[in-house]
C-alpha cells in the first residue's frame, strides 16, 4: 500500500537583519524624543506646571508612545518632569520653579563649576591665559550689554558663554557628564527670570571678574570659592524675584488663594 507523504509547510523566518535593528531604532527614538522635548521645557514652551501627554506628544513627535514614555521617565529622573498621583490617576507635568528647588540646583551647579574653576586655575600658565583671556573677553561684552534691559536673550547668551569658558575642554567627563545635565535645569529658572535680573547685571560682571583673576593667579582655592559664591548669590538674586512673582506652577502654593476665592 502506497504511502501518502504529508506535506509539511515552515513559517518564513524574519530576516536576521532587521531583528537587530529593532532595539537600536527604539533606542534612537527614544533620544530622538529626549532630545526634542528637552529644549521645549528649558525655554518655557511647555511652561512650568502644565500638563504632559504622553499621547499628543507622540502624535506631535511622529513616534509611538514607547519611545515618548521612555524619555518622559528620563526627563522625571532629571528633575524636568514630575508627576502626582499612583496607577490610573498617573499625571506627568512639567516640573514646577520653586524657590526651594532653584536654591538646590544652583548650589549643585555651583559646587560643579567650583570644581572646574579650580581645575582650572591648577593649568599650565599658557593655558590659563587663554582662558583668562577668553573670560574676560566675554565678560566685557556682558558688561557692554547691561544697559540694554531689552535684550535677555543676549544677556543669557553671554552668560552661559562665559561660565562654559572655563568647564569645557577643562573638566574630566564625568563632571562634565553631571554639569550638562544639571546646567539646564538652572537654565529654566534664567531663562523665565532673566529679564528682571538684568538689573543685577553689573554685580554678576564683577563677580565674573573675580572668577577669572583667581584662574589668572593660579590660586585653585580662590577660584574655586569665587564660582560657587557667584552661584550662590545668583540663587539668592533668584529667589527674591520668585518671592516678589511667585512660583510659577506650583499648584500647592496657589491653593489657598484658590480656595479663598472661592469662599467669596
């Protein structure tokens, strides 16, 4: 008796190749996601306080909510997104500016740029000249720039230079890993605040100075005290404004307001 052959038929295997691009992609798509929605939140785009949807942000971003949930998790390790509630009642916003939260992320940046100054101050004389002469270089232009209440965004350009002059290509990269994180978080505060503190221009010019003499003498513990006491009194200046202009979305802080008007 002829015996009858069963015809076997195997599922057509996934190529090899795209199988080991699909982790790569997502992880593209992730820093893709980070580093769009970074930026939006350090300039005030998506302003403090405001809430955060994982859903339209990926339909703005042309991405799925995967990739978007993964840089949202990084943005709340880093302090630029924070989030209430558990499960189901989950709501992600952007992180409030609070006069205590300002204080802790300016000394923390302090601390780091007291380290790079006193990296620096501890170079080669050649190469601390550079740099002294880069600082005040810049320094000059922000003094030039003070009367000039109108333009922020050249007061904030110059700043950022100046302090960038003396970490990059200074640091190891560790502490520039930790100073490139936490730089824009102070950035947020700046940026929102700027225009009231030009008025305070002329004392931060000084305080550059003393920074940039220190580096010029070499003297590593001087330079390293100037840094931070420039970033300590920019935290102090800082909250004196956010007392005067209140804390920008933080809803604890608004909430007795609220209820009174409400009362009436």
């Amino acid at each position: 008796m002829p015996t009858t052959r069963r015809r076997v038929s195997y599922a057509k295997p996934r190529p090899l190749r795209q199988a080991s691009q699909a982790p790569e992609d997502q992880v593209d798509n992730v820093t893709r996601a980070y580093e769009a929605l970074r930026p939006v939140i350090v300039s005030g785009q998506l302003p403090p306080g405001s809430r955060v949807s994982e859903r339209v942000l990926a339909e703005r971003l042309g991405l799925s909510r995967t990739p978007v949930r993964s840089a949202l998790h990084r943005l709340e390790q880093e302090g630029f997104v924070s989030s209430s509630g558990t499960g189901r009642e989950r709501r992600l916003i952007v992180a409030p500016l609070t006069v205590d939260d300002g204080r802790e992320v300016m000394s923390l940046v302090g601390h780091l740029e007291g380290m790079a100054a006193r990296a620096a101050a501890l170079l080669p004389a050649a190469e601390r000249r550079a740099i002294v002469k880069h600082l005040r270089d810049i320094n000059t232009e922000l003094a030039a720039e003070s009367p000039n209440a109108g333009n922020s965004e050249r007061f904030f350009a110059l700043d950022n230079a100046f302090h960038s002059g003396y970490v990059d290509g200074v640091v190891g990269p560790r502490l520039l890993a930790m100073h490139r994180a936490l730089k824009p978080q102070s950035e947020r505060y700046l940026r929102l605040y700027v225009s009231v503190l030009l008025d305070q221009v002329p004392t931060s010019v000084k305080e550059h100075e003393r920074i940039a003499a220190s580096i010029a003498k070499g003297d590593a513990d001087a330079a390293q005290r100037a840094a931070e006491a420039n970033w300590r009194n920019a935290a102090e200046r800082l909250a004196q404004v956010i007392s005067r202009q209140g804390e920008r979305g933080n809803w604890h802080s608004a909430a007795p307001d609220i209820a009174a008007s409400r009362k009436r």
